[in-house]
C-alpha cells in the first residue's frame, strides 16, 4: 500500500475527476441534447440542461423513425442489433470452446498449423477481408440475412486463444480423474471444462457482444433492406438525411437508445465479468 | 479384489527414452504394496499404466485374471487417488464422490447410499454439500480418497497421496490409510518417495531404479538384507555406510568371515559403536568432525583418512564426543552388508 498523502491523495482523485469528466461529459451532452427541439441546435450554442422535449422525441424515434430519410422506427433496428450481437457472442463462444478444446486435449496431426492457422485469422479482422468476404457472402445468398450479418464476424481467434490459456492452467489430473471416473471425451468437456469456464465465459460474452453490438462497416455493406439494418448504421443514416438539416435531437435520441442494451448487459454481467477478468477459480 | 499381475512391463516413450523397463510382479488378492524410488525412476509411470492412463509399451498387465492392457481406466475397476487431490472445483463434495457412480449409471438409492456409506467411514459427512475450496487439505485428502473409496474398485492406487499434507497429518493420514487399507481388505498400490511412509505401510516394498525393480520385499526384509548397493542406501536414513574392501584391507580393519569377491562393505549408523564388540569385528579410526544433535538422537559424522565422504555414526541422545576427537568405531561382523562393486549386487 502506498502511504496515506493528503495531497497525493487530492491529486489522484483530481486526476481520476478529470478523467471521469473527459469520457462522461459527451455521454452528458448527447443526453441532454436528446431532449431539446431540432431547431436548438441551429443556434450553435450547444444547452447543457436538460429542455422539455425527452418524451417527444424519443417516441418520435421508437414509432416513426425518420421515415422520409428512410430510416425506420428504432424499434427494429435494436432487434437487429440484439439478434446479430447474441449471435456473434453465442457462436464465437460456442466454436472456441470447442476450438480450443481439441488443440489443448487432443493430439492429433498438424495440431501445431491449425493453432497457427487460427493464430493467423487474429491478423485479418473483418475490415481487412472485407472485400473477398463480401464477394462470398453474396456468392452464397446471405445479403440481407441474419446469417449474413453475423457469420462473418464469428470466426476469429480472440476466443480461442483466451480458452486455450485458460484450459491450460485447468490441471491435467483433472482429466485423469475424470477418465478414471468413466467420463469420456465430451462427457468431460460438457460436466468438468465448461462449467469450470463459466466466469471466462462471461467475461467473453460481454465483450464479444459489445464488439457484436458496434459493429458498423460490416452491417452498412451488406444491409440493403431496411428491416435488416442495425441500430448503429441506423445512427448514420439518420445524420446523412436527403435534403434537410441534420435532426440532432433524433439523432441524439436514437445514440442514447443504442447504448443502452451494452450497458444492461454489462450491468447484469458484471459481477462474473469481473471475476472472469481477475481470478481463476480452482 | 484382485489380484494384480505384471508380466515384464516396459513403457518406451516417443522419443526412446525408457521409463519403465520389464516388470514382473505378481500382487495377491488384499495386499498393499508400495512402490518406492527416487524421483524419475518410474515408479508413477508404472502406477500410471496400471491405471490405463499410460499406454503399456510391452508386457501383459492383468487385474482380477483379466488382461487388461487396452482397456480405459473406468474399466478397470480400479479407483486412483492422485497427488493433488484433483477434485471438481465447480462440485460439491458430494457431486465429488457421486460423478464416478453417476457415470456408470447406477441408480440414485445406490449412489446415496455408498457416497453416505463412504463420508461416514472417512468423517466428511458434514461437508457434503461444501465445495472442495471451502476445505482444509486434510479434508480435501479424505474427499479424493472418498471418490475412490464409493467405487468399491478391486483395487485402489495411491500416486503420493500424502506428500501435499504437513508433517503432522501425513502421520495422522498414513495411520488411516493403512486401517481403512486392512478392513476393506482391498489390493492396494501406492507410490511414495518418503521411505518411512513406504516402510510403515507396505505389505511388500518394491524398490525401484532407474524403471527397474531392485529388489521386492517385506520392509523389514528390504532393510535388513538390501538385494542391492543402491536399495541400502536409498532405505534407511542416515544412509548406510559404504567402505572399499581394498582400503578396509590395507588398514587392517576387514573382519575375517565375509564372503569371498566382497568389494565394498556396507554398515549402518546404528550398527556402529564407541565400544569393541566380541568376536570378529571391524574397526575404524577417525577424527570426528561434526556433531548434529536432532532430538531423540545425535547423528555423528567421522572423517577417515584420504576417504572424502565422512562416515555417519548415530547414537541415543547427546553424544559423548567432542567435536575434533579422535574417535575408534567398531561394528560386529553380523551388521555388516558384504556387496560386490561391479555388480552392484549383495553377497551371501
């Protein structure tokens, strides 16, 4: 422990304050702009209290959208969102545990390349690949699918490897007892490994839903009909309006929506999501 | 109930090395044998392919009259308790005990009933429903030996069981494991590194070298007539003695009545003494050089002339020496351990 410092004290806690402030304050400002008219904002002079119009405008966004823009009711858009974020997080998840499951219990031949080949796919995230990977989502019919939206993203080895460090540290007598126990291969990964993996599990999820959640290049590339487009493209198109001024309480509106679902996530997660971050339970 | 038969056993890894190398041994129905070594003589390989957990390189192993060579651990009706425990973490003691006999898919009455039977013989019935992280090692030793226990196995194995418990409860443990041992009547393997633990508890001892069986035999047998120079001196502590014959004869301290082609002579520290003994007899001389007072007794270490590791010497209580000292060792001719050099191998 570092000594109790009165001054050192005040200083950290005014450098955390500041820091606090930095990322806070346009958290703020997006909320309070959410509940002013759209003409507030032509002024140029940003408010930082809160005005009368919250209610009006968030119901505009959750019932109309901005229809003549072209983009529909948010309602939607979230479903879209939650439906591809559940699917990357669930499918990531479920493909790395099994993943990394083979490559640390079974030795089979060119174990060592197909780690590397995973290892490999770190370096080629979506935006990278993003040309050839459209080319095959089209060739194989999946624009405008869920599948489309989210298979793409699924396959990649941030996952995998925190599995495989995980798996690694689980000792091997626990698997010798299990055989000795008579459970065989899935058996022990389904009642020992897994249920040992809960809080990494956990962990992975929020993070991998989030990453899910933000997704924006990919969904904006691949969407072409509105009932499969994403609430975070859905955020651009509403800025990008025809041939008005950008409707900054909508858009506002629609930004406080969108960060709304990640935070309950975290919020419901968090006391696994931290334990999966910090210990190991064994 | 077994009986536990090895027929010239040998495990070859990979890469060529060789970790256990022919071993025979026949184990009969209800005895506790201990398999005892220095660190990387494979004595937990050779526990390890009883168990199913390594594969047998050659040889036949059977368990009850049944070979059972390529069979997987859970058929064969053995049950394992391993070094650190290994239990569920994400289980309770109960789940602990019952995942075995849920695999095997016997009935939920049964299951009960031996995992009650199981937690009262070993007193952990008040922690059935804690998980292992809430016990104390010792509990968490009685848990792993519970799991063995409910599987009612032909036969137990014992991988160091004890060697994570302190002083005083591996004592209190090894007492326990050695009645539970008698009263199921149970054939019993168990590895161990600590030779008193191996002397207390074994039936037979198997001293093992090197992936080879030195020398198989009752404790009292191995410690009284070692088969080989390496066995007399890993059991027994302080280590037993070990004088050149030629060196002893150019000194005149030989004893006539050893067997002829004796190269090297081995005594123990408790068969040393201060004062002469009758009859033939050898006799040293040396100069004390360091005393080491440990209790119940005193360990005496006496430099010989040109001979550079110092001969050890135990005694009761304090020692009456002095550090420096000259001091005269005598040792009856029936305490010493004739071995011939090249062979490594006992005479007589």
């Amino acid at each position: 422990m570092v000594e109790n410092d009165r001054w050192g004290n005040l200083l950290a806690h005014l450098i955390l304050i500041l820091g606090v402030a930095v990322v806070v304050f346009p958290v703020y400002v997006a909320i309070i702009a959410s509940t002013h008219e759209g003409g507030t904002f032509l002024r140029g002079v940003m408010p930082l209290l809160p005005g009368g119009h919250g209610w009006e405008n968030y119901s505009t966004v959750i019932s109309e959208g901005r229809s003549n823009a072209g983009t529909p009711p948010i309602g939607g858009m979230l479903w879209n969102s939650f439906v591809m974020a559940m699917m990357i997080a669930v499918g990531k998840i479920a493909i790395s545990l099994l993943s990394a499951f083979a490559i640390v219990y079974f030795r089979f031949r060119f174990r060592l390349f197909f780690f590397w080949v995973i290892f490999l796919t770190l370096m080629l995230p979506v935006e990278v690949r993003i040309v050839p990977t459209f080319e095959v989502v089209a060739s194989l019919g999946m624009l405008n699918t869920y599948a489309g939206l989210s298979i793409p993203l699924i396959a990649s080895a941030t996952a995998t490897f925190l599995f495989r460090q995980f798996f690694m540290t689980v000792p091997e007598e626990m698997l010798e007892a299990a055989r000795v126990d008579g459970a065989g291969p899935m058996k022990f990964f389904k009642d020992i490994l897994v249920p040992l993996s809960v809080t990494n599990i956990a962990a992975m999820f929020v993070i991998m839903f989030i990453y899910g959640w933000n997704q924006y290049l990919w969904p904006l590339l691949i969407t072409t009909d509105d009932s499969y487009y994403t609430i975070v493209m859905g955020i651009q198109r509403m800025v990008t309006g025809a041939d008005s001024e950008p409707l900054w309480h909508l858009v506002m509106a629609t930004v406080v929506m969108a960060a709304l679902p990640p935070i309950l996530v975290i919020l419901f997660m968090q006391r696994l999501f931290v334990k999966g971050l910090t210990e190991t339970e064994k | 109930m077994a009986r536990i038969v090895m027929d010239g056993l040998s495990k070859v890894y990979p890469g060529g090395v060789k970790a256990v190398t022919g071993i025979d041994l026949d184990i009969a129905d209800g005895e506790m044998i201990v398999l005892v070594g220095p660190s990387g003589c494979g004595k937990s390989t050779l526990l390890r392919m009883v168990a199913g957990l390594e594969t047998i390189t050659e040889g036949t192993l059977s368990i009850g009259d049944r070979v059972v060579n390529t069979l997987e651990p859970a058929q064969r009706d053995i049950a394992m308790v391993f070094q650190n425990y290994a239990l569920y973490p994400h289980m309770t003691v109960y789940g602990n005990l019952a995942y075995g006999l849920k695999n095997q898919g016997l009935p939920k009455d049964e299951i009960d009933r031996r995992v009650q039977e199981a937690a009262a013989m070993l007193q952990i019935a008040p922690f059935l429903d804690r998980k292992p992280r809430a016990l104390s090692g010792g509990q968490r030793q009685r848990v792993a030996m519970g799991r063995a226990l409910v599987r009612e196995p032909s036969a137990f194995l014992f991988d160091e069981p004890l060697s994570n418990l302190d002083a005083k409860l591996r004592v209190q443990m090894r007492v326990e494991i050695r009645q539970l041992q008698r009263r199921l009547g149970t054939t019993s393997l168990y590895v161990t590194h600590d030779q008193l633990e191996a002397l207390t508890l074994a039936d037979r001892l198997v001293v093992l070298n090197g992936g080879m069986i030195e020398q198989v035999g009752t404790p009292m047998e191995v410690f009284n007539r070692p088969a080989t120079v390496f066995v007399a001196g890993f059991i027994g502590s302080p280590a037993m003695n070990m004088l050149d014959a030629d060196w002893l004869r150019a000194r005149g301290g030989m004893p006539e009545g050893l067997p002829g082609g004796t190269t090297l002579v081995g005594v123990r520290p408790d068969d040393l003494r201060m004062e002469p003994v009758e009859g033939p007899s050898l006799t040293l001389t040396g100069q004390v050089a360091l005393l080491e007072p440990a209790g119940a007794e005193s360990h005496v270490y006496v430099a010989l002339d040109d001979i550079a590791e110092p001969l050890t010497l135990r005694v009761p209580g304090l020692p009456t020496v002095l550090e420096g000292a000259a001091i005269t060792l005598h040792a009856p001719l029936a305490a010493l351990h004739p071995f011939d050099k090249a062979s490594g191998r006992r005479l007589s």
